[in-house]
C-alpha cells in the first residue's frame, strides 16, 4: 500500500478502470431528482438525467458532500497511515472544496485538498498527473506543489450540442439560448480562472463545428504535455466521438487518447452530445 492516496471528487470523470488501476477514492457528490437523492456514480446514471428532465421539463439539483461527509472519507486513509491528496471541482463552481477543506483541519496535515479550478476530466487530467509523480516516488508536498502548478494550463473545454440545460441552469441568457438555437450555433465554452466562459462561436452542423474546434486547439495549443488526452463527452452520438476522436489523434501527438463519458453532476448542466477535448498545455 502506497503512504499517499490520491482521491477526487466524483466530478472528475475518470472511468472504473483508471480509478481501479490508479487506486484513487472518489467522493460522490449528490443528484436530487425530486424529493430523492443518487450518489454521483454509484446510483444513478447520465440515462437518468436525461429521462427526468424529459418527463419533467426540470433539471435536477446537485450537492456538495458536508465537511463531517469528507471528514468520515478521509479518516479511514489517515488512520492506515496515509497521507492523502483529495481533488475537488473548481470552487468558482460548487462548495465541496470549502468543505473539503474545512475537513483537512481535522487531520494534522495528513489530507491535502486541491482545488482542480477545472471540472470533468480537466480535473481528472490533475488526478492523473498526481498518480504519475505518485509512480515517481515524488512526495506528497512535491506532488501538490507540481499540480498546483499546472492547474491554468489544463485545457478544460467543451462544446455543447444545445444550450438549454445551461439556460435551465441559469448559466445563459434567454437571448443566447434562442439565438443559438435559431442560428444553430455551438460555442465554446472553456475555463478561465476555475469559471466557465464562452470563449468562441462556431456555426453549423456540430459535426462541423466539433472539426473547427479540434483545429482550433490545435493552432492555441502547439506546446503540451503528450502524455494523456480526454475526449468526454455526455453519451454523445458515436459517430461524433469518433470523428473528434480521428482529429485529435490527426493534428496532435498524445501517447493516449482515452474517451470518457461524463458522470451525472457534470451531464447535469450541459446536457446530451457535449464533447470536450481536454489536455495539459506547455
């Protein structure tokens, strides 16, 4: 057993198979569907969303663990030795990491919490980056100190085939939402700062608009970290993940490209076939 435990919100979309292979602890953040509440992750699924917003026209509401909930996740690490390294939604975004943080301060430094200033995998590109230098032999200072230190070069972007769950959500405007959907507009909605903003508009068809995308990343970002890409997305249509997929691998050179389906807190508020394509910049 390793002396540091790298863990994460649920929000950082990793699959079972890397937080499997990874070791890493996940901390469910909560969906209310009505009066009933699911564990992000273990019982309730994107389907779900998508099924309660049909039936009832409302988008479900979202919560953040309470401190003593963190308090009780991280004690059985410290108690087996471990120093443990937690990962959390950008705090622009939701109130687990003040929690989050407020929990650590039962731990005599033992639990370290990051805010990821990131969402879906732009934090689980940061999870996975502590895992390597975890492999390393890195320390846990040193591995908090290195993904501190790259949290405004994580890539954190997406596009997202409709704006109403965002105009649900409060997080566009009634204009923009009809605008779009009048225009088929697709925008860009990237991360700055751990907030999201619209960063670039592009028209048409979102096939169209996710190759301009992919280009467009492709010219921003000539420098960065070759290890891992994320292609996520909202249980999106195949033959638009595979053809963002054969673009990444076309115009860039990562040692993996790995596709991830975004869990329920982040399929929440962006809807079905938002892709990203996300990456640590140089």
């Amino acid at each position: 057993m390793s002396e540091i435990k790298i863990t994460s919100d649920s929000t950082c979309d990793l699959s079972a198979e890397q937080l499997k292979e990874n070791e890493i602890g996940i901390m469910p953040l909560s969906v209310m569907l009505g009066d009933e509440s699911f564990r992000d992750g273990i019982d309730i699924v994107p389907a779900d969303i998508f099924r309660y917003f049909e039936d009832t026209g409302e988008l479900p509401k979202t919560a953040a663990p309470s401190v003593k909930d963190y308090e009780d996740f991280f004690r059985p690490f410290v108690d087996a030795g471990q120093t443990v390294i937690h990962f959390n939604i950008s705090s622009k975004a939701s109130g687990s990491n003040g929690f989050a943080q407020a929990a650590a301060q039962s731990f005599g430094g033992k639990v370290i919490v990051i805010d990821s200033l990131a969402l879906s995998t732009g934090q689980g590109l940061l999870v996975m980056k502590a895992c390597d230098l975890r492999r390393e032999g890195k320390s846990a200072q040193e591995i908090a100190d290195t993904v501190n230190a790259l949290r405004d070069k994580v890539n954190t972007s997406f596009i997202p085939d409709t704006l109403l769950y965002l105009y649900k959500g409060g997080r566009c405007s009634t204009l923009s939402y009809y605008g779009a959907k009048v225009l088929s507009i697709h925008p860009m909605i990237a991360m700055k700062g751990g907030q999201l903003y619209p960063k670039k508009k592009y028209i048409g068809k979102m096939s169209r608009c996710l190759k301009n995308y992919v280009h467009d990343l492709a010219e921003e970002y000539p420098n960065y970290e070759s290890t891992r890409c994320f292609i996520t997305h909202s249980n999106a249509d195949a033959e638009l993940v595979e053809g963002a997929k054969a673009l990444v691998k076309e115009l860039f050179a990562f040692d993996e490209v790995i596709e991830t389906v975004a869990g329920s807190i982040i399929t929440s508020h962006c809807g079905r076939n938002t892709i990203g394509v996300l990456f640590i910049s140089k």
